[in-house]
C-alpha cells in the first residue's frame, strides 16, 4: 500500500511539475530579451488543447507513427522513475539499473526515429539522421558520466551512485552533463526549440507530421527528459543523499530551478552551432566527462 | 597546498587543449598565453620559503608570457594581415581526442615512475608530459606558422613545468635565461612570419618545403 502510494506520489509530481521547466526557460529568455514572454503554464494549455484535438494521419503511416510517441513516453517515465530523490531513495531500484537507464533513454529515441521514419517524409529522415549522429556522440558523454558515478561510489546502482557528491571532480562532471543536457533535449547551441526553418530543424522535423495526443505525448516527454537531465545533473554534483527529506526536496527544487535559468539564459546570449562545429562541442562535453572519470579513478592516490 | 598546485596544473592542461580545440588564431595565442601565466605562478607555491628572485622570477615569468609574448604575436599577426582561421591538418575533434590521450597517458605514466616523495602526490609529471605532448601536436597538426610558435610555446610550458620538479637545485638565473631566449625567438619569428608572407603571400608552412631560386 504504502509502495503504491509512494509510487503514485512520485509519478504524480514528475508528470506535473515537468511542462513547467520549458515554461520558466522560456520566461527567462523573455525577460533577457525585454519581453513579457508566453505565460509560465503554456505547456499545459498547449498539451490540454492537443489532448481534445483529433489525429490527422497520412494513408503512408503504420500504426507505429502513434504507438512510437506512446512508447517513448512511457520510456522517459519508466527512466524518471529510477531515479532516486534525495535519502528516499528511488521507487525501484537493483543492482545494474544505470544500465536500464541508459537503454530507457535509447529506447524512447528509438520510438521517436521510427514514429517519424514512417511518415515516409525524406525531410523527417533528414531529421532523423541528425538526431541519431548527434545521440551517439551524446551517449558516450552520459555512459562515461555514469561511469565515473560508479568509480566513485563503487556501485551500479542509481540509488547509491547518485547519494554522494562527485567528489574532487563535480564541476567537471557538471560541465559535460550540462552540456550532454543541451544536447539531448535539443537546446541552443546545438539545436533550437523555436525554429521552423527547414534546414536547421533537428528535433521538430522528426514531430511535424505528428497531430493531436501523440503530439502531446511527445511535447510531454520532452519536457519530461528535460527535468529527468535537470534532477540527474542535481543529483550527481550535490550530495543530496547525505540531506534530511525535505533539506534534499528543497536543494533539489532550487538547483532544477537555477539549472533552467541557466539554460534560458544560454539560449538567449549563444547563438546556434553550425552543425559542423556540434562535433567539436559534443567531443568537449564527452572529455570533461572522461576527466571527472580520471579524477574520480586516480584522485584517490593523489 | 598541493591541492592548489594540482588544480593550478590542471587548468594548465585545459588551456592546451584549448589551444588544440580553437579555430581562431588569436584564441590559440591567448590559450598559450593564460597557460605561461598559470604557470608561472607555480613557483611561488612550490617554495616554502619566501625569496625575492623567486617573485622577480615568478613576475618576470607572467609578464613575459602573459603580457610580451601575446603582443608581440598579435603584432605579428596584424602585420602580415593574415585570415584568423586555423588551417588544421588534423581536424579539430581528432587533434582533441589525441591531447586527451596524451593527458590519459601522462597520468597513467606519470604513476608508474618511480618519482620522489614530494612530488608523487603532484600533477608536476603527468602535467609536463600533457602539455609538451600537446604542444607537439599542435606544431605538427596546424598548417600556420603563428599557431605553430604557439604549439612551440606550450611545448616550452611543458618543458618548464618539468624543469620545476629541479627548483631547488638549478639556479633561477637559469630560468631567467630560458625565458629571455624565449622572447628573442617569439621576437625573431614575428620578424620572420611578416618575411614569408611578404614572399609567398601566404603563412602556409607546407609551401616552405620546396626550394627556389
């Protein structure tokens, strides 16, 4: 009773609080830029008016164009869920679950390339072959981050990695996740959320010929993924493992928060990358992961 | 106190790799430039004991590679006119991977010599080696001859973090000396890059390989 509870509370707050992150970046881009900028809750109202729409589909589609988006987001929910909070804990947790981690994220990529490989639109495919060459770049930043999680703690599981600080090695660490986060949720400097410029779309290619509640699915995951890097970027430098409940709840709302005023204002002062220069920067993110690594493994003797 | 230095000597090794990483000539030249400054400032952490000509030597240090070294490249730089683009030879991302490598490597080295006590517990070692790696690869990676002095200059960088383990035994004079050298030959080669691209139009250092009349 009392682990259903637990599970329902969690899924509850991570469903509802995650439109809200691109609602505060958006708010603080506005402000940046002298405007007064949509209202913090426009997702919900973009979301809640998808819902009651109808799906439009093309006669070229399977059924995977709307069981794909459905799939993805069950994918980021079930990865959300492996998190821990604070000394709580995660709602399920075993040995290896880093792993599952990973592969959740991968899978829920996966869902999205194929929704939108099988429009049959060679525009979607050209999105779809940016958003894969980039994630494979991205991947290695984030499996090498995890990595040096487990070097320091000396365990696979989330739970236990995720509890102590990173140690001599957190602000390298912070660096590369940031920028891993940038990077798999599509935001200025490697990607941009508002464009519609045929050319430069990455991720709002693939979702274009998306309509109604997969549309809202997908908005939701992404929005999702983007407060899932926030708490894992949180977790992974702070030791909120080692705070009281609430001290940890509180720690981890303010550093969520301060991370999506970071992102606002580094997509208001950075202009785009051009996509031969993304290489560069991903590569960067991988390294200050691979250095967090090196400090985590050699900083012991030194 | 070794924490400092450590911290100190790792920045160093983000600034080569930064030099490795830029695609402008002036943020190869300012990269060298912080890390000669960073550096520079090591020996006033490594002696316990305050002396003058260790400051002088430490100031000298800064000034000469944080503040003369630059000017003169920039001079150089505005001089012959030259396009700000670094012209790899090897692309940006794999001369990345490789200074990376080279810092892997170093540290893995640097724990299996046989060092002293003192500076076991330093990144002095892995550090120098990091740096002169990295300076080489950007002398043999870049096309232009100014990012190819400042490759030169991170491999001296290197070599003097190395020559830092020796404090205590080589006189400063010594030191003194190496970084007077140092300008003359970043002086003489602004000289000389205004030379070749008044001759060949150009500061591509591949063109220099075939003689002529």
């Amino acid at each position: 009773m009392i682990v259903a509870l637990d599970i329902i509370l969690r899924l509850a707050a991570w469903l509802l609080l995650a439109p809200l992150l691109p609602g505060i970046i958006n708010k603080v881009k506005a402000w940046v830029a002298g405007r007064r900028g949509p209202p913090v809750l426009q997702l919900y109202f973009d979301l809640a008016k998808l819902w009651r729409k109808s799906v439009v589909l093309s006669t070229a589609v399977s059924p995977a164009h709307v069981a794909g988006p459905a799939a993805a987001w069950i994918a980021i929910i079930t990865a959300a869920l492996l998190l821990p909070v604070g000394p709580a804990g995660a709602s399920c947790s075993f040995r290896g679950d880093a792993l599952l981690f990973v592969y959740l994220l991968a899978f829920a990529r996966f869902c999205i390339v194929l929704a939108a490989l099988d429009t049959g639109s060679a525009f979607e495919g050209m999105g779809v072959a940016r958003e894969v060459s980039y994630a494979v770049l991205a991947e290695a930043a984030i499996i090498t981050a995890l990595l040096t999680l487990c070097v320091q703690s000396g365990s696979v599981s989330l739970a236990t990695m995720l509890a102590p600080s990173a140690g001599a090695g957190a602000a390298l660490l912070a660096a590369g996740l940031f920028g891993v986060l940038l990077a798999e949720n599509c935001r200025v400097p490697f990607d941009d959320p508002n464009t519609h410029l045929e050319l430069t779309m990455i991720h709002e290619v693939m979702v274009l010929d998306h309509s109604g509640p997969p549309l809202a699915a997908i908005l939701h995951g992404a929005s999702l993924k983007l407060l899932l890097f926030a708490v894992l970027l949180t977790e992974a430098v702070l030791p909120l493992g080692k705070l009281s409940l609430l001290q940890a709840i509180g720690a981890l709302v303010a550093s969520v928060f301060v991370v999506a005023i970071a992102i606002g204002l580094v997509e208001s002062l950075l202009a785009r990358l051009a996509f031969r220069r993304v290489p560069l920067l991903l590569t960067t993110a991988f390294l200050f992961c691979l250095f967090a690594l090196l400090v985590a493994w050699k900083g012991g003797r030194l | 106190m070794s924490g400092t230095m450590n911290l100190l000597i790792g920045l160093a090794m983000g600034f080569s790799l930064l030099a490795l990483a830029s695609s402008r000539l002036p943020s190869v030249i300012r990269a060298a430039a912080f890390q000669g400054m960073i550096l520079g400032t090591l020996p006033l952490l490594l002696e316990e004991k305050f002396h003058w000509l260790v400051v002088a030597v430490a100031i000298g240090t800064i000034t000469v590679k944080g503040f003369i070294i630059p000017n003169l490249l920039r001079r150089a730089l505005r001089a012959a006119n030259i396009d700000r683009e670094v012209e790899p030879l090897i692309g940006f991302v794999p001369s990345l991977l490789l200074g990376a490598a080279a810092i892997i490597g170093a540290a893995a080295l640097g724990s299996e010599l046989p060092l002293r006590p003192e500076h076991a517990k330093t990144l002095l070692v892995p550090g120098s080696f990091a740096t002169v790696v990295c300076g080489f690869i950007l002398l043999m990676a870049r096309t232009k001859a100014i990012s190819q002095v400042c490759g030169y200059l991170i491999l001296e960088n290197g070599i003097y973090l190395f020559g830092l383990l020796l404090i205590n035994t080589t006189p400063l004079l010594v030191e003194a000396g190496i970084l007077l050298d140092l300008t003359v030959a970043v002086f003489v080669i602004g000289i000389i890059v205004d030379r070749i691209q008044r001759e060949f139009d150009t500061l591509d250092t591949r063109k220099l390989t075939s003689l002529r009349e």
